[in-house]
C-alpha cells in the first residue's frame, strides 16, 4: 500500500489538474475572485420594524470566489461561489426619534447560479425570424438569465447599539436572490461586473419572536480570473 500511495496521489493530482483546465475552458464565469461596493436599502421587517424605521441608502462590500462548477448538459452547468462582505446597517427609534441603533452584517455563505452557459454567450445561435432587434433582446435575456442566482448563509456576531440600552448580539441567517451580469468580455482575466438583489436577514429575538430586515441592493466591481 506504502508503494502504490505516491501513485494514487500523483494521478488524484493529474485528475484535478485536468478537472480545473477543464472548468477553466467551459466555463468563462468560473474561477474567478469578484470585488464589488455598492449601496443597500435596508427596512426594517416584522417584530423589528415596530420599533425601527430605515435611514435610508448605505454602504456595501461584497467578495465573491467561484468554488466549483456542476456541468448537467452540453450547453449549461450550475455554479456554486462562497461570498463574504460588510453591510452597516442604521435604523431610527420610532419612540424616542433621536437614538439611532446601529448594526454591521458579516454575511458569509454561499451562491447558487442554476443556468450558466458552459461556453458563453457566442456559443448560443439565435435567429431573430424577420423581426427586428428580436435577437439583441433575446441575447439580452439570456446574459440576465446567465447570472441568476440563489444565496444563503449566516451573519455571526452581530452587535446592535443603541444609546440608552445594552448592546444585544445576535447571529442573523440571511437568504436572497439576484443577478450578477458581467462585461461581453468573456475571455478577459480581468472584467467589470454589475449586480442588483434582495436579501432579507432574519433572528430569533430573547421574547422569541423573529425579527427581519430586507435589504436591497446595487453594485459595481472588478472580476479577476485566476
């Protein structure tokens, strides 16, 4: 067995090699490292929004690193990225009017996008029938569509202040969706990228009741392919 291990490892070794040359080919999206900033609208939902209303736009930084991609046809695959980022989130006391409660999310988790094209947007062959700019519409579509995506995961650690009371640490699940389109640029190592979503972050309170933000979102990054 001590004979044939360095064997074993050298071939497990050639076979990822080959896998992420693969992927790296298919895939003009996967593999890649994303930096976005943005602003997000938080409100303030359920038992939270009884007591607090937003403030209104604030910041956002979203890091996002393709994990690995789940081919189940010759023209799509599944993607699947880790995410993590910082969303300051400030909200008034609808009592007291001049406190405000302050709080940072932490996201981090993960994002599911089910219908990525393996070989890009030139690889799809699209007959306008005699109508015209039917397939610049259609071409459009399927570059949103490309970058729908599913994404869940936890906030650890959360502290909410507010002046007067004592600062309460919650770890608030978070799930949403979106869309992350980037430049026609499919083969460049380094592409602009624009995303848009929702997510609502949700957590049990001390009374048990739950409380929930939803938080809207825009951003503008750079995608660099490693």
């Amino acid at each position: 067995m001590k004979r044939h291990f360095p064997i074993f490892l050298t071939l497990l070794c050639l076979c990822c090699m080959e896998a992420n040359a693969q992927r790296k080919v298919e895939n003009p999206d996967g593999n890649r490292l994303d930096f976005s900033i943005g602003f997000a609208n938080p409100t303030a939902q359920q038992t939270f929004g009884q007591y607090y209303k937003s403030k209104g736009l604030q910041p956002r930084i979203t890091l996002e690193y393709g994990l690995v991609n789940l081919n189940y046809s010759k023209a799509l695959n599944a993607r699947v990225a880790a995410i993590a980022g910082l969303e300051p989130q400030s909200f008034n006391n609808k009592t007291t009017y001049a406190s405000i409660v302050k709080m940072t999310q932490k996201p981090i988790g993960g994002r599911f996008y089910p219908l990525v094209l393996r070989k890009g947007l030139e690889s799809v062959k699209i007959k306008d029938g005699g109508v015209p700019f039917l397939d610049l519409f259609q071409y459009a579509g399927l570059w949103l569509l490309k970058g729908f995506y599913l994404e869940g995961g936890v906030s650890p650690g959360v502290k909410m202040t507010e002046e007067g009371y004592p600062d309460v640490t919650r770890s608030p699940t978070f799930f949403g969706w979106g869309v992350s389109v980037y430049d026609l640029e499919e083969d460049a190592r380094l592409r602009f990228k624009f995303n848009f979503g929702t997510r609502k972050y949700t957590w049990t309170n001390a009374s048990s009741t739950t409380s929930q933000i939803k938080s809207f979102c825009m951003e503008v990054g750079l995608s660099y392919k490693l």
